[in-house]
C-alpha cells in the first residue's frame, strides 16, 4: 500500500489533503497509462478515440488488408525452371512439357482446361488454356492472366523468352502459393496461364494470334460467365530488372488507378505508369466485351526494347524483386477489388 492509502486510513482529511491525495492519485493513474501505451505500441482504436473526443460514433471502416505476400526467391527459381525447357512454341515437346510443369505445381486446386485446335497459315495446332481457380466467399470473379508460350517463328533459335512468357508464368506460381488455403475472403480469384497468345509470323500479326484468351472470351461469353468477371489481371513481360510498368491505354482507366494505389500504398509507384503505350495484348477480348481489364506489362526491355522477341531475352536480364513488385502489387489490387 503507498503513501497515500496510509494517509487515507490513518488520519481524517482535511479538504486540502483530500484535494493533495486525489490530485497524487490522479497522477499515478495518468502515468501507469503512459507506460503501457509506451510498452505495447500505440492502439489504434484508443488513438483514433481521443484524436477526436466529439465523435460519438465508433469507426466502423474496415480494418485495412495486411500487405501481401510473395516469395520472390521462390518465383524467380520457377523462371529458370520454365526457361530450362527451352523454346515452347505452340505444337512443340517443349511447350507440353511446360504444360505438365506448371499443372504438377497445382495438384492441390481445382484446375480446368480448356482445349482446342487451331487452323493457321502455318499449319494446325493443339492449343491448351490452363485455368486454377480459388473460390471466394463473393459472388465475382477476378481473373489474373499469363501466356506460357514462345513466338513460334523463333522455333528454330535458342529464343526461350524468359521475360516474354516465362517470369509472368511464373508469376502466377507463386500467387497461386499465396491463395491456396482456406476459401477467401473476396471474390474468386482464377488464375489463367493462356496458351497461343504470340503471332504466328513477325512481325506481330493481329489475325494470326492471341488464340488462347479469344477461344475463352468467347466462351466465357456463351456459358454466361464473362458476366461474373469484375476484373481481369494481365500479367507480360514483368520480370525486367529495369522494371517500368506502362500505363496502358486499351486497359480500363479506373482500374489502372487502382494498380497506382495498390503500387502506392506498398512504396512502389516509381515502377508503374511514367511510360504510356497502347499494346494489343491478351486482354483486349475481354476489354471488347466490357470487362475491366488492365495490362501490367514493361515494354522497353533493354534499350528501346531491343531484348524483345530475340535470343536475348535471358534470365541475367531479369531480378526477382520486380517478380515481387509486381506480384505484391497485383495481390494488393485484389484485395482492393474486393471491397470496391
Ligand atoms: C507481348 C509480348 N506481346 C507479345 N509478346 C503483345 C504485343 C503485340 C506487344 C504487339 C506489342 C505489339
Ligand atoms: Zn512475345
């Protein structure tokens, strides 16, 4: 017992000792308060209550997402493994071992193909869409998206396009990692690793490409379910160690500024949107249909692109931490897409 309990006990008060004993108290209150705020970090809620002592409501906003995660060690070895199989051009051995490789790190979820035939200048091709989906508790779906294939008028070169195909399937590994588990919080997340995205001659031919995500679009329109996308998350050419994400103008405005927010809120905006271009890329089947659709992709690999679509483009170019700017970025939209 202090002082000031013996005070009390022993002698009756006088109102000057009363108002000295309150008073000590008072104080030994006020200062074991400050320790334990010290000692235990401050508490958010207790902050936000005395920052304003008018407001009678409480602050019913959601709690915000902890930062997501991602294993860039782990991604980038996936990278060198899906470069390991050489060149992948539709048709070849390659290109199937790569389907088996990326459908043996996906036993555990739910997996559907989609597969077709191909009628080309060049000749018929089987032609393979992979898709992982990830239930949520919402009713939508957001899609996240990946060609694994490499140009096919490149067959015959050492071309094995590890930034161009290789990292952003890749990618879709590791986020694959971070969503399996219990049903999430969100909409459904499914993960699209598109097949015969490259043109069948070069330079880029419209007609002659992007076969995979038109096969599915159409599809996805017919059955009803293209209805249910809220967004769709294009992934290409994210691995650049000099990683310069380009505002890309076929993509959805409000979506693009969302990315700069998700990219914000992590530290990262310095890597997105100080280029602009417009690219004829996977998404734009579902940007013809309404869907929300962005492209994350760099396109000024080395000086003024000259590594794209050329045996240069090698795994040395590339560094795990844009697999995590990117991959982080992109988890981060989703979780943002989820309370829109
Ligand atoms: C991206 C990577 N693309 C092909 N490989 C799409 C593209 C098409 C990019 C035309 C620029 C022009
Ligand atoms: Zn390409």
């Amino acid at each position: 017992m202090g002082t000031a309990g013996r005070l009390l006990v022993k002698k009756p008060l006088t109102t000057r000792r009363l108002r000295i004993a309150f008073l000590t108290l008072g104080l030994l209150l006020f200062s074991c308060t400050q320790a334990r705020n010290t000692a235990a970090g401050p508490n958010p809620s207790v902050v936000a209550q005395s920052a304003s002592p008018a407001s009678s409501s409480p602050d019913l906003s959601p709690a915000p997402s902890p930062p997501p995660k991602f294993d860039s060690s782990r991604a980038f070895q996936y990278v060198k493994e899906i470069v390991a199989f050489g060149p992948r051009p539709i048709g070849s051995q390659n290109h199937r071992k790569v389907e088996d490789y990326i459908l043996s790190h996906l036993k555990q979820d739910s997996v559907e193909e989609d597969a077709f035939t191909i009628e080309t200048t060049e000749g018929n091709f089987p032609v393979r869409n992979l898709l992982a989906k990830f239930p949520g508790t919402e009713d939508g779906i957001i899609v996240i998206a990946s060609h694994y294939d490499t140009n096919y008028p490149l067959r015959d070169t050492s071309y094995v396009g590890a930034n161009d195909g290789a990292s952003s399937s890749a990618l879709l590994l590791e986020i694959a990692n971070q969503l399996r588990g219990p049903r999430r919080e969100g909409y459904s997340v499914w993960l699209l690793w598109d097949d015969a995205e490259e043109s069948m001659r070069l330079p880029w031919f419209d007609p002659e490409s992007l076969y995979g995500v038109r096969h599915l679009a159409q599809k996805w329109q017919a059955d009803g379910t293209i209805k249910h996308i809220k967004a769709f998350l294009l992934e290409d050419m994210i691995g650049d160690a000099d990683l310069e994400i380009e505002r890309e103008t076929n993509s959805t405005p409000w979506l693009e500024q969302m990315i700069y927010q998700a990219a914000t809120g992590l530290g990262y905006q310095s890597h997105f949107f100080a280029r602009t271009s417009q690219i004829e890329d996977d998404h734009i089947p579902f940007v013809e249909r309404g869907v929300p659709s962005a492209d994350l992709i760099d396109f000024d690999y080395g000086y003024n692109n000259v590594f794209w679509h050329t045996p240069q483009d090698t795994v040395d170019k590339l560094s795990p931490k844009s697999l995590e700017i990117v991959g982080t970025v992109t988890l981060a939209t989703v979780q943002k897409l989820d309370h829109k």
